[in-house]
C-alpha cells in the first residue's frame, strides 16, 4: 500500500485545503498569522511536504472559519 502523504486522495486533499483558503481571500501569510505559524509551514502543507493531523486541521479551518463537518463532507464528495 503507497503512504497516504503521496496518494491521489491526499492530492484531492491538499487541493481542497489550499482552494478554501484562496476561497476565503487568505494569503497563506495571513493563515500562517491566524494559527501561529510560520508562512513556510502552510506553504509546506499545501505542497504535502508536512501533514496535519486532525486537531491541526480543525484550527486550520476554524482560521478559515469553515466548518469541520462541511469540510470534510466536501472532502468525501470530492474523493475517488
């Protein structure tokens, strides 16, 4: 079985994280200033170069002000 971080359903992920945040008109500065972190660490998420994990996600998204359950119902919408 291939890692996850190199799948095409991680692919879809990435693609949806990083399009909710242009969506909400976000820099991934302006992102990185709402979580905490470092522009280079959101830049590296939505390369696939880091993960989140599912907690790290939720506060991505609460930045975001999305919801979880929407999100990962997109998510799921979106997945082959």
């Amino acid at each position: 079985m291939r890692k996850s971080i190199h799948s095409t359903q991680n692919s879809v992920l990435l693609r949806l994280l990083r399009d909710t945040r242009v969506n909400v008109r976000l820099r991934q500065a302006d992102l990185a200033t709402r979580i905490g972190a470092a522009q280079a660490t959101v830049s590296k998420v939505e390369r696939g170069e880091r993960r989140l994990d599912v907690i790290e996600l939720r506060a991505w998204l609460q930045a975001l002000d999305v919801s979880f359950v929407d999100f990962v119902s997109e998510l799921d919408r979106l997945l082959p």
